[in-house]
C-alpha cells in the first residue's frame, strides 16, 4: 500500500539524482529549443518556439496544419502531441540522448516540409 508507494518513489528520486536526468533534460532541453528555433526560422508558418528543459512546443499557422504535421510525422515514425488550438509539444523522456533528439526532429523537419511546402 502506502508504504510501498513511498519506498518506490525513493527509488524513482534516487535513479534521478544517480543518472543526473534533470541536468540531461536541461541540457537536451537547450539543444531541442536551438533546432525548433532554427525550424521558426526556416518555416514562415513555424511560430513562437518556446519551452523550459524537455517540455518545449511551437505553433503552427492553424489547428488543421498541425493536425497535418502530426499524422506525417506518424506516419514517418514519430508521435508528436498536439495542445491547445494549434501546438506541437514535446515531453520526451528524461533518458533521451541528443541522437535520440536528432532522429525525432529529423522525422518533424520532414513532416513539415511535406505540410508546408507541398
């Protein structure tokens, strides 16, 4: 019961701070906002790129864009989650390496230049 929940959520707290998985997300979380930046930069349609560690998002022109973007990047082998009316964002886990990062960006540069320069 309640015991085991505790001792449990001691383990999760230690494989954190062992593994150093809030300085990964920081770190990942920088160069995760670098490429959405450059993405804003790159797509005219690509807006307001923001985020704090790995729970970063960006917007696009409508919700039906979005909505497109996302089942190409599934499609392609990614999820991406939408929120609110026309946000893509992002919650990796918190083990996520930069080549991890790089693949899934990779898949959502593709899925947009289907969308937007189709």
């Amino acid at each position: 019961g309640n015991l085991v929940d505790m001792v449990r959520f001691d383990r999760f707290l230690e494989v954190i701070e062992e593994h150093d998985l809030v300085g990964n997300a920081w770190h990942q979380g920088e160069h995760l906002l670098g490429r959405l930046r450059a993405m804003e930069a790159r797509f005219e349609d690509v807006t307001h790129a923001r985020g704090r560690g790995l729970m970063c998002a960006f917007d696009l022109a409508s919700g039906e864009q979005r909505d497109a973007v996302a089942k190409r990047a599934y499609e392609h082998g990614a999820i991406v989650l939408g929120c609110g009316d026309r946000s893509i964002r992002f919650r990796p886990a918190l083990t996520i390496d930069q080549d991890g990062l790089d693949e899934g960006l990779a898949i959502l540069e593709r899925s947009l230049i289907d969308v937007l320069e189709a």
